[in-house]
C-alpha cells in the first residue's frame, strides 16, 4: 500500500516499481530510488492482492446505481451477466445487514464484480470496525513499522494502529442487528465512501497467522446448513475466536462467508437444472430500459495517476502476479462497459480535493476515469486479446467507448479481428453411440463362466437402457436422477460379482464416457448444461431460430462467471450421477484403476508423431492433423482425469474443512498415508521436464479440481501445487524467445490454472504464499529440445473447448452491444446471412454428411486397429501426394517458367521488365495448370492406398470390409491431399516459380542489362555431359583441358607437349554439351567457358596451337582449322546462352598473336571474321569498329599493312562472302603472297 | 401396410371376438379390401393371441376343463362325426387348436394313470392319427386345420414364412452387392446377440445409418414391437450402432419413432441404399 501511495506520489519510478513487484533480488535494485523501495521489501508480497483489492475497491461504485436510481437496481446486473446465483446472494445479503443504512447501495449491483460473493470482506459490522480489522493485520505485518497508510485510512504512516478498540465500538450491536436490515441493504456512506467492503482477501493476516504457526484451519466455517444469520454466533463459539487478535476475527468471518458461498455454489452448481434459469430469463425486459451512461474521454479526471495505476495494473498482469489472467480481463471489461456510477456526492469530491494523491482519493470518480483506465489496460494486454475469439474480436472493435478512448487500440484489434481466423464454433454434439461389441474382448471366452457371460449380456442392455432413459428425461425438471434410474443400477450392480465382470463394465463405462463426452461438442456443445450455445445456433437449420438467436443475444447467457466451479455438463452427468447411484465400492476400484491406466497411456503417448516437416509446404498440412490429434489426446485426458479426481475424492468429499485444528492433523496425518491413486506429482514433473506442461498441466488441474479441503495440506499434493505455481509464474506472456512454449500454449495454461486456483477447495492465500518462493524456479528444459510446448498444438477452439469460461469476456461485451446499440439491428443484419448460406448449404453438407457417417459408421464395428490403419495409410499417402505434385506437376510448371520466361527476356531484349511484373504473368499463365494437381493427386491417392491398406491389414478380413477399408483410405487420402493442394496449390507454384525467376535473373550475373536468352536443359537430358569445371580445368580425359590448350599454346611448354587435333575436336564436342546440359552450369563458368573459347579461336587463327605427331607437322592443318572453327561458331552461335566476348578475336593481344607467326596467316582470321557476320554472332559495324581500333595499335610495319589490306578486304566485299572464302582457300599454297598482291 | 394408428385400430376392432376361422378372416378381407391378407391375417393372428393370453386362465381351470370334456363327450357320443370340438371353442370363444389340447390331455389323463408329458402331447396334436381314441383323432385334427391362429400346423407355418423372408432378405442384400454376416456366423464367433444379418460394411437408409437387419415376417403392433424392442434391437443397438427391422407385413406408423436413435423400420426392403461410395468423386 505505501508503496502504491509513494508511487502516485511519483516518488518512485513506475519502472523500478515493476521490477521490484516481479522480483525479490534487491541485489538488482541498488539505485537510490530503489533502495527505498527494498526497504519495503517485506512488503513486496502483499502489494500485489491489496492492489487488485484496491481497484476492486475502487470500482464498486461503479457498478452500483446511484441513490436517485433505486428502481433501476437490479437493472446493474443484468449488465453484467456475471452470475447471479443464490448462492452470492446470500453472501451479499448477509453482508448488506450488517451495514447500516444511509447512503443506498445496491447489493445485487454488486454482486456482479466480485467473481465471488465471499471474496468480499463479508460480514465486517461497520465501517470503523472494518478499518480496525484490517489495520491490526497491516500494523502486524509490517513489522518494520511501516503500516499500510490505507489501513489507518488517515492515520499518519509509520504508526502501528491496534484495531481493538474499535472493534469493541462497534461489535455487538451490529451484530444483533443482523436481522433487522432488508436483504438488499445499504451501506454507510463511511468517511467520503471509502469504507467499501474489500472484493480480495487481504492475505496478510494469513501470513501473520502462519507466523504464528496457526494453520489455516483456523478459519473455520460453520457446516453448510447453516443459515447466514447463525453465523456469529459460531465465530462467538468458536475455540479460536477469543485467542485471535481482533483482525484476524473479522477475517475469519470474511472466510466463512467465502466458505460458505462457495460451497453453495459447489452444491449447486452440478445439479443442472437448478441456477440456470436464474440468469437469462429476466434480462432482455430490462436491458431495453438501460441506457449507458456516455463515457467521454475529456472528462477524465487524474489522467496520470490512473496511467500510472493501469501500468502498474498491467505489469502485475503480465508477469503473472495475479491469480487468474482471465479474470482480470474480465473486471478490466467490466470497468469498460460500465452503465454507470453512483453519482458522487460533491462534498465527497470537495473533501478528497486536498489530497489528491493519496489513496484516499477515489481513483475512479467518474464514469470516465473507469473506461479510461480499462482502455489503457486493454492497451497493455493488447497481445493478449489478439488472440481471443474473433467474436470477441468484433464486440472489442465495435465497442464506441474503446473507439473514442484509444483510436489506435481500436485499429489494432480491428486490424487482429479482420486477420484472425479463430472462429470458434461448437458442434452440435452427435446423439450417443454404444460401444460395439468386439468378438475378440466381448465373446463368451473372455468370461469365467457362462454365467457371467450372460450376466453381462444383460448388463449391457441395462447399462444402455438406463442410458436413453436419462437422454429423454434428465432435461425435464421434476426428473431425478436417483429415483428414476438409482434402483436399477444398483441392481445391476449388484449381480456383478467376478472381479472380471465387473473390470469388463468398467471397460465398457470408460469407452462409453470418453465416446459419448470426449467430443469438442460432447462436452462444449452444452457447457455447463446449459441448451445449446449461441455459437451453435448459427449453423442450425431453421429460421425459426433465428429469433431465438436474437433473443439470447439480447439477453447474454451466464455459465457460471468467470470463474465456474468444475462441474459435469452435458452427458457427463450422467456418468457422474450413475457413479454416484452405483455407489459401490468395487465398481469405483475398477474405475480408478482402469482411468489411471488410461490417463498414463494417453499421457505418454509420443506427440507429435511426425518429426517437424523439412519442408513448409506439406509440414504445414501435417501439422493440422497433428493439432486435431493433440486435441482429442488434451480432451480425452481431461475427462479421464476430471473422472478419475472425482471418484477417487469422493470419499473424503465434505462440504467443509475440519472444524478443528486437532481434527484436521488427524485428518492429515492419516491421509498422508495413502498413497495417491495417481503419482501426478511425478507425471508433472516428467511433463515439464519433457515440455510436454501443455498436455500434463490441464487434465492434472481438472484432477485437482475435484480435490477436496484437505487436498492442498497434504505435502504430496503441496509440492505439486507448488510446482503449478511456479510453473504459473514462469509462463510470462510477453516472452517470447526461441523454444520458449508457443503463446496459445501459454495462454491455455494460465487459463487452466488461473481457474484452478480459484477453485473453492484450494485454499486462496496458495497463490500470494507461495509468491516468495517462486522466483528461484527455472524451468529445466535442457531433456528434449522438442517437446510439445514449443509446438503450437493450442488453437483457439480448443482453448475455448477447454476454458469455456473465457467466453465470460464475449457475453460481457455483447451485453453491453445488446443494452447500447441492440436495437439498431447492427448484430442480427450481420447473422442473417450465415443461417440463410448455411440452409443455402445444406443438402450439399449432408450427402457429404452421410458419406462421412457411413465411414464412421464401418468403422464402429471393426477392430479399432482397422481404423488406425487406414486413418495411418491415409495420412501417409495424402501428405505424400503433396510431395509427389511437387516432383512432378510443379517442377515442370517450373521448367516451363524458365523457359516462358527466357522467351520474354528475349522479346523484350536488353532491357528486361519488372521481376514483379514478369512474375506476375508468368504465374497468369501457369496458375491455372495447377488445377492438374486435384487430378493427378487423385489418381496418385487412388494407385498408392489400396496396396498399402492391403498390406496393412491382416488376411483373414473379409473382401468386403477390406475393400471398403481401401476406398476409404482413397477417400480420406484424396481428401487429406486435394484439400491441401485446392488451398495451396497456386501458393506452391508461385512460390517455386518466384524461387526459379529470381535464381535465373540471379543468374544474369553482375550485370542486369547482360540478359540473353537462355535456355533449360532439354526434356531428354539426362545431364551425363561432361561438368564445365572439368572442361575448364580439370578434365583429364586425354590430357585435355581447355586450360591445357591454352597454357600449352601460351607456353611455357615442353617440345614434346601438343595436343592433337582429334583431342581438339572431342574438346569443343565436350564443351557443347556441356553448354547443353543446363545442370551443372552456373553463369561464371558459361562466361569463363565463352572466354576460353574466344582465346581458344585466336589460337587457332594464329595457328598457335602445339599440335602432336610427327616432328615435321607441328601446325595444324588448314583443314582441321577450319572445322575446329566452324564448331567454335556454332558454339557461339547455338550453344552459349550467356554473352561471348567475342571482340576478344580482334584484340591487340589476340591479333597480335598472328604477327608472331611466319608467314603470317590472314586467311583463317578472315573466314571467322565473315563467319560471325554471316551468323549474325557480331555486327559488320562492330567489326570494323574493332578493326579501325587495331589500326590505332603500335605494330611493326609491315604487319600494320598487313592488318590494313585484311580490313580493306573485309569491308571490299561484304556481300560476296562465298567466293571470297573460296578464294582465300584457293589462295592457300602461298597464302603470305597473295595477300600482299590482292 | 404401413398403417396409422387409427386404421390399426379400426381393423383390431372388429376383430374383437371373431373366431380364428377363414370365414372370418375372409369377412375381414372384405371389409378391409386395400389391407393384404397377409398383413391382415398377421394382425388378426396377433389380436387373436392377445385375446386368448387374457382369457387363457379362465378356460384351464379344472372347472372348465371338466365341463369342455363332458361336453365334447356328449357331442360325439350324439355324431361323432359333427364337428363338436371347433363348435365348442367357437361357443366358449377360445381358440381351436388349444380346446383340443384341452380336451386330449384330459382324455389321456383319463385313460392312463401317469399324467401324459407335454412332448407326448405335442407329438399327438402335430399327427394325430397318433391319439388313440380315432374320433377324438377326427376332432382335434378338424381344430388343427380350421385354426388359423394357433396349433403346429400355424406355428410351421410362422416358421416358414419367418425362413422365407430370411432367404428372401439375403437374396436382396446379395443382389445389392452388400456383405454381412449371417445369425450363423455370428453366433459361432461368439457374439452374445444376433440379429439376422450384420453388415460388413455399413450403409444408409433414407439417411440413417444401418449397421444390422433384422426380418420380421409379422405385422409390427404395438405389443409386439415394444417387446422386439425390449429384448432384440436395443440389444442389437447396444453393441452394433443403429440397424434396420423390416416388418415384412407392415407396421404401425407411430412406432417408427427411433429413426434418430438409431432403429429405422421398413415394411419392404428399401429401395433408397446409399453406400459407402467406393468412387471418390
């Protein structure tokens, strides 16, 4: 409390503050700011719950109407779909009498905001006794004589304020007067308000109380019978309550309260039928006559102590300082959609002027101050929301007050709704099917005696008989479960006698549970009991429901708040009521063994199965299976566990702790005796260190749900509660590092055990008590790098499945739509045309539908192994189909974009166009190739899965059945495969040619403008041609390289060295096909190719080539020149895609090489001149270009004028190039001469 | 032959007390001329039964019995060969087949001191040139063969009818390509109930899922489907999922309120199959 004081007071920074709420280590804090603030390092541990008191606090007289307004009380609640059960309102009422009246508050207004009646601090008898209380537990607690200044309301600091003489002002008259005030009371205005009861337990006198080594069984409630009125009369008799110092009394009281309320709710809320009607039914006539107080943003008054509060707020959030991240969410909601405020009396405001600062100020004066607030919390936890529902999504996004309090937070959840795809929908749960009888598990040769064969037999048909009787009537009201059904089952029971009878009913119990619940929609679809969800109309089939949509929209329903206790929907009552009936001991023995085993199996089941795909494309598909398969496996698991927690608790299931301390030792000492059914504690400990938390974590807190009071003391199930905790603490939001657990991973886990904890039986202080503890704990992920936490499995529909209660935020947000804007019509426009599509739909969905039932159908009386094996094939050949489209379908769309996109390259000429844009239309054009896919993927599907299935199964299966297995397996495979390819297919092919257009214009080399045409390999290559390194350099096929040749030519060489013209030949032969075979060619050897080849023609025209033979002949012929030419040119001209430097030929260098030679040969360089025009491989200016180039060179004399009369010859007779090369051949004897004379 | 409830009712009304003889059941045709004579005859046969169960107790008392020996005494003592027997069960509105058993078990009480065994008996009433006495032989034979309600030649008669319609359901489901296991096999696998035919692989009638057949050659009532129901097709639900039962004779509409749960019924076998489609489209 001071330290939330000194921080308003901005004497401490905000940032210091945070660190010093996540963490203990003041080693860290050694800044002079900080140093004040470890002083009160004591402290650290309570700030975060008086915090949340504080706000909750604060807030009350928000929601409460104001006095001008009495008639409108009730009208609050309905605001605010919370619950509001009997059970809450006992708790309030009880509360409400002991104040007396003057300024009118609503108790029923109230009750809304505190997830729980009881939280609030009950049954204080006043005002001042209330301060008294709750000072004498501060004063204890800060034993370095700091006192929460709040405590002594306006006391100064530092004074340890004893509350006994105020409790003694105001005890007993309250008390007796219990009776005398109206259920819903009123409150005393207190000094300035401020007196408003406490939604929190304040744990610090829990703390003080453990010091004294007082266990909490101090707090002792009276037995559930007990009226609210008898209650202070068990605290006055109570052995502790004389021994107490006076703020642990009223404490005390407070836990009776909360004890009791929830207990009730505990009773309660299992029994369908009874608190259901309570919540809808009166709403929608009053909504209509609410109207939300405008909530403008101007008018918010303290602007930065509530920025200051909300940062705080959230930074507690975000590290996971609170209990229930959901439910925070939630009173965060809640203070946004606020209808409106007890209006403050002015001289409340006048008196509170002059400390502005302090906490004695109401932080939330106005309407606006609390949507203020909520907006700016919103706005820290936006991460958070982006990844609810996309309903809840819209509601946020279309709510007015967000919109015209953070513009940018509106854009940015209305930006996450229109991205997100988290459509949480719940199917209609399918009508129950029996488990069918297998020969191998049912026939009479897995029974002891005839007898007892036949005896199941008749079992069976009861078991079921009992079954539909319970469909038909459990939703009528005046049915009971036990009088109609209760005889019966135990008469079944009771002829059970082998052992074995009774583990094959068991056998058939849990199959028929986890069949019947263990559906998303078996469970989902009704939560909590309730009829269908909203969500589930939307996909029915009448119009006629559409009103009753409207209706329920209007009037939001309630499951139960935020924070339900666990309970048994849909058919799941039945199990528990037929366990309960049964109530034989042998039969819940069998039980418990048979779930435990169960839980072990499918806990330890390897997932996910498939190693991370190395590819994205077809990883991804897999990668849906897999979250299903997660899906069922977390859904399956929880309901064996909540079962198995419920049976094997329901011996020691009170509704209260322990009156007395030496009773509940006792109690303790004989229960840590008993070995827990399931060593969860292990189980828990392997989870995380595998990191598999995210399978282990929810079926263990939905075990321990159902534990009961004396559960959490035991030392066994403290270490594990221990370890939630840590766990809890260690799961922070915003942390986002690499193989850290995936944020819908996280999300669901504090979702689970946020709502654990506030489960009625785990005592409330675990939570804040073991906050000192907990940061020493670090996650020991070294074991399995790839554990199931790092991979996303969680979605949204299944964290909804899970947590259904997070809906809470959805019906809060669409009250509010429904009390402002419903009548607009905006929410119901926007329906409208879902049902109609869906009827639109229809007939399409069910012959689809009925294929679908009748595979199911086969399979439900096969061995379970034939459907894994066909589930397997399918999900093999489908993910294969994928790969094999790619080989085929899509590497020849890619080729045929290569080369597509050559012709365009080459069209367009030297300037190329857009990547974009090229890419753009070749995709146009290949796209729609992709529609093969679907065929071909069928026709792969259709090859591939019947040989597999039939390999798979075993022969003796029938023709018929096996033939089904295998189109089935065709189907499911083609299914699997063309969904994949119909979503993904364009996306594929774009991808590849993206990759194949950006690898070729890659390719281009350094310089863009140099893009000429090139070509793909041949279809019929088999790319066996010689690699071009090896032409290059390393080829030593007959010793020939082309660096062979030309370092021979270049010399130095050996006399004995040359290569032979034949070896010369199978060079240039080698370099075409290796210049034809695109494989192995990358853009810097075809250029080093084309350099080589140019140099190598030089050589050749200066008749610089070291030829092997015969001493006598070292040139090469003339003839073989020429040859070797003619097959360079074609190189040049066919073969080469990249440019061929081939101004290179008319270098000085390469020129010059000619002027060694004697006599000069002119003749050779000539024909190849005229060749490359003759070939269009260089232009006839170009050439002169080079030849007027070399003229400027410094020659001897007379090869200037040889040069001269070459290039006067090539520009003579352009157009006669036939004749002339005849000529020059004719010319050949006495080449030298004869050019001197032409 | 699907009828509703009121037409069932109307046709059980007027069979209120008429003997089980041709005649009647030929009236009955005349006044029911759209209604087959086999759904007729099954409905009239199950009416009749019903009666007899109610009234069974009071014709075997050892009142009665005496007075219907003394009776049938004195008729055939006037004319042996007038039809004493069936006049008497007509007059005392019982059924004739179970008035000679009557009359025959109190003869052979009467000439043989060991109270005569129910398969003596049996044998005697499915051949009755076996009963000594040749008079008593002529009656209970007359009784046999003018009851068209009770006696071994009507039971042999259920029997076959219930064979045919077997044969003839295992004809349709081989012609439509559709495998299953027979009562037969099933029992040798050791399954504890058996319909008569389990498909292999399952189909869909008019929407609903089939997972077993079962052949009714009888009008579906009332009191006889609740107790089919009771001890076969739940049972057969319970561990083989939904199924179909054809009564070959019709129905009562009304009772065809399980479809959703799981147990369809038909009075032919059904045209409309959707199966497992083998093409993947």
């Amino acid at each position: 409390a001071a330290v939330l004081e000194s921080l308003l007071r901005e004497e401490v920074p905000v940032a210091a503050a945070v660190r010093w709420i996540a963490r203990s280590t003041p080693s860290s804090e050694d800044s002079s700011e900080v140093a004040a603030l470890s002083a009160l390092r004591p402290l650290r541990k309570e700030f975060v719950p008086f915090l949340l008191n504080f706000l909750r606090e604060q807030s009350s007289r928000v929601l409460p109407q104001g006095p001008s307004t009495p008639a409108k009380t009730p009208v609050a609640s309905a605001a605010l779909p919370a619950r509001q059960g009997a059970p809450a309102r006992g708790g309030r009422g009880a509360r409400s009498q002991l104040f007396p009246a003057a300024e009118p508050l609503s108790a029923a207004a109230e009750a809304p905001l505190a997830r729980r009646a009881g939280r609030r601090r009950g049954p204080g008898p006043g005002p001042s006794r209330e301060r008294g209380g709750r000072g004498s537990g501060a004063a204890e607690e800060g034993a370095s004589g700091e006192s929460p200044p709040w405590a002594g309301g306006r006391k100064p600091k530092g004074s340890g304020s004893p509350g006994s003489p105020r409790l003694s002002l105001s005890d007993p008259p309250n008390l007796s007067n219990l009776e005398e005030f109206p259920p819903v009371g009123t409150v005393p205005p207190g000094s300035a308000g401020r007196t408003k009861p406490s939604r929190r337990i304040n744990p610090t006198p829990v703390s003080e109380e453990r010091s004294l080594s007082k266990p909490k069984t101090c707090f002792t409630s009276p037995p559930i019978s007990c009226v609210p009125s008898s209650q202070p009369s068990t605290l006055d008799t109570s052995p502790w309550g004389l021994g107490l110092p006076p703020g642990c009394r009223s404490l005390q009281e407070e836990r009776e309260m909360l004890r009791k309320a929830r207990t009730k709710q505990l009773q309660q809320s299992p029994t369908p039928a009874s608190p259901i009607p309570e919540s809808g039914s009166p709403v929608p006539s009053r909504t209509g006559n609410l109207t939300a107080e405008p909530a403008d943003p101007a008018r918010v008054s303290s602007r930065q102590r509530l920025e200051l509060v909300a940062l705080i707020y959230s930074s507690c959030i975000a590290e996971n300082l609170v209990p229930n991240l959901f439910l925070e969410l939630f009173f965060v909601l809640q203070l946004l959609t606020a209808r409106r405020m007890v209006a403050t009396k002015d001289s409340d405001l006048e008196s509170s002027q002059g400390a502005l600062d302090s906490l004695d100020t109401p932080l939330f004066r106005s309407i606006h101050d609390c949507v203020f607030f909520a907006v700016q919390v919103l706005e820290h936890q936006f991460q958070v929301l982006s990844y609810l529902d996309k309903g809840t999504l819209k509601l946020l996004a279309e709510n007015e007050r967000l919109l015209c309090f953070s513009p940018a937070l509106q854009g940015r959840l209305r930006a996450a709704y229109e991205g997100s795809v988290a459509k949480v929908s719940l199917v209609i749960p399918p009508s129950a099917q029996a488990v069918s009888f297998q020969p191998e598990t049912d026939n009479r040769a897995n029974f002891s005696s005839d007898r007892a064969f036949h005896t199941f037999k008749k079992q069976r048909d009861v078991f079921y008989e009992v079954l539909r009787e319970w469909e038909d009537h459990h939703e009528e009201p005046s049915w009971d479960f036990e009088k109609g059904l209760g005889s019966r089952i135990r008469a079944m029971m009771g002829q059970l006698s082998a052992a074995c009878s009774h583990s094959h009913f068991v056998r058939l119990f849990q199959k028929q549970l986890l069949q019947m619940c263990q559906s998303p929609g078996g469970a989902g679809g009704s939560v909590l009991g309730e009829a269908p969800d909203v969500l589930n109309m939307l996909g029915a089939d009448k119009l006629g429901r559409l009103r009753q949509l409207q209706e329920r929209l209007i009037a939001p329903q309630s499951s139960g708040g935020p924070c339900p206790p666990p309970t048994f929907p849909g058919c799941q009552g039945f199990f528990r009521d037929f366990i309960m009936s049964a109530s034989s001991f042998h039969f819940n023995q069998h039980l418990m063994d048979s779930l435990s085993l169960k839980i072990r199996e499918l806990n330890g089941l390897r997932l996910p199965q498939h190693e991370p795909g190395d590819e994205d494309g077809e990883s991804d598909m897999d990668w849906q299976g897999e979250r299903r398969q997660f899906a069922v496996v977390l859904l399956s698991l929880r309901l064996l566990a909540k079962f198995l927690g419920f049976v094997a608790f329901l011996p020691y299931r009170g509704h209260e702790p322990p009156p007395t301390r030496e009773l509940q030792d006792s109690i303790l000492a004989l229960r840590s005796q008993v070995p827990p059914v399931l060593d969860i504690r292990a189980l828990l400990q392997q989870g995380l260190w595998a990191r598999r938390a995210v399978l282990t974590v929810p079926w263990l807190v939905e075990f321990l749900s159902f534990a009961d009071h004396i559960v959490p003391l035991l030392d066994y199930y403290r270490s594990v509660f221990t370890l939630l905790l840590r766990l809890h603490r260690s799961l922070v939001l915003s942390k986002e590092n690499e193989g850290e657990m995936c944020f819908l991973n996280k999300l669901l886990l504090l979702a689970v055990l946020g709502w654990l904890f506030q489960i009625p039986t785990v005592p409330e202080d675990l939570f804040f008590l073991e906050d000192g503890q907990v940061d020493a704990f670090e996650v020991t992920t070294t074991a399995s790098e790839h554990g199931l936490d790092s991979v996303p499995v969680v979605d949204q529909q299944l964290l909804y499945t899970c947590c259904p209660y997070i809906g809470e935020l959805r019906k809060l947000l669409a009250s509010w739509v429904s009390g402002s804007s419903g009548r607009s019509g905006g929410f119901v426009r926007k329906i409208t045309p879902t049902t109609t599509s869906s009827l639109g739909a229809l007939p399409l969905q069910t012959s689809q539908g009925l294929q679908a039932q009748l595979a199911e159908a086969f399979f439900h009386n096969q061995p379970p192994s034939l459907r894994r094996t066909v589930e397997f094939v399918a999900e093999r050949i489908g993910s294969n189909c994928v790969k094999h489209i790619k080989a085929t379908l899509v590497a020849d769309l890619v080729h045929q974009a290569e080369s597509l996109l050559q012709e365009q390259l080459v069209a367009r000429g030297q300037e190329g166009g857009d990547p974009a844009q090229l890419l753009e239309s070749l995709c146009s054009q290949l796209c729609p190739h992709g529609a093969q896919a679907l065929t071909q993927g069928r026709e792969f599907c259709q090859r591939k899965s019947p040989t597999a299935v039939r390999a798979l199964l075993p022969e003796e299966t029938p023709a018929a059945v096996l033939s089904s297995a295998e189109n089935i397996a065709v189907g499911l495979a083609t299914e699997k495969a063309c969904s994949w390819l119909s979503a993904n297919i364009t996306a594929l092919i774009r991808r590849e040619v993206k990759a194949a257009v950006s690898r070729m214009l890659r390719a281009q080399g350094p310089e863009p403008t140099a893009r000429v045409e090139r070509r793909g390999c041949s279809r019929a290559c088999e790319h066996h041609a010689p690699l071009p390194s090896h032409l290059i350099s390393e080829i030593k096929f007959h010793h020939c390289s082309l660096q062979d040749v030309l370092s021979l030519a270049a010399g130095p060489r050996d006399p004995e060295e040359g290569v032979s013209p034949e070896h010369l030949e199978q060079l240039l032969n080698q370099m075409g096909q290796s210049l034809r075979c695109r494989q192995f060619l990358c853009p810097t050897a075809e250029q080093h190719l084309a350099k080589c080849s140019v140099e190598l023609a030089s050589l050749l025209v200066a008749d610089q080539i070291p030829i092997l033979g015969p001493p006598t002949q070292h040139r090469l012929e003339r003839g073989h020149a020429r040859r070797l030419l003619h097959m360079l040119l074609s190189l040049w001209k066919d073969d080469f895609q990249g440019p061929v430097p081939l101004q290179l030929l008319l270098s000085p260098r390469n020129v010059g090489l000619l002027a060694d030679t004697r006599p000069r040969e002119w003749d050779l360089l000539l024909f190849l001149l005229r060749e490359l025009v003759e070939k269009d491989l260089m232009g006839h200016l170009e050439i002169e270009a080079c030849l007027g180039r070399l003229n400027e060179a410094q020659w001897p004399g007379d090869f200037s004028e040889e040069l001269s009369t070459l290039f006067r010859l090539f520009l003579a007779e352009p157009h006669l190039l036939e004749p002339q090369l005849r000529a020059c051949e004719l010319m050949q004897p006495n080449r030298g001469t004869v050019l001197a004379q032409s | 032959m699907i009828l509703t409830k009121a037409q069932y009712e109307e046709i059980a009304q007027c069979l209120v007390s008429v003997p089980p003889t041709r005649q009647s059941l030929r009236k009955l045709k005349q006044r029911f001329p759209s209604q087959s004579q086999a759904t007729l005859l099954s409905i009239f046969s199950q009416e009749y039964q019903k009666h007899i169960k109610r009234t069974h107790a009071k014709h075997h008392t050892p009142e009665a019995i005496e007075s219907y020996y003394q009776r049938y005494l004195n008729g055939v003592g006037k004319n042996g060969a007038a039809p004493v027997l069936l006049e008497l069960a007509n007059e005392v509105d019982y059924a004739p087949s179970l008035m000679a058993r009557i009359i025959l078990e109190r003869f052979l009480q009467g000439h043989e001191q060991t109270p005569p065994s129910k398969s003596v008996i049996n044998s005697m009433l499915r051949d009755p040139s076996q009963i000594p006495d040749g008079v008593l032989a002529n009656q209970v034979y007359q009784c046999i063969v003018n009851d068209c309600c009770y006696g071994p030649l009507v039971d042999c008669i259920k029997h076959a009818i219930g064979y045919e319609h077997e044969v003839l359901l295992r004809d349709l489901l081989l012609k439509k390509n559709l495998s299953f296991l027979d009562e037969d096999q099933l029992r040798a696998k050791g399954y504890d109930k058996t319909p008569d035919f389990i498909l292999q692989v399952p189909v869909a009638v008019e929407g609903h899922i089939i997972h077993w057949i079962e052949s009714k050659a009888s009008f579906g009532d009332e009191c006889s489907h609740h107790a089919y129901l009771h001890g076969q097709f739940w049972s057969y639900w319970n561990r083989f999922g939904p199924g179909l039962v054809i009564y070959w004779y019709g129905f009562i509409q009304e009772l065809d309120c399980n479809r959703e749960r799981g147990i369809l019924l038909k009075a032919s076998f059904p045209t409309d199959i959707v199966t497992l489609c083998h093409s993947t489209a």
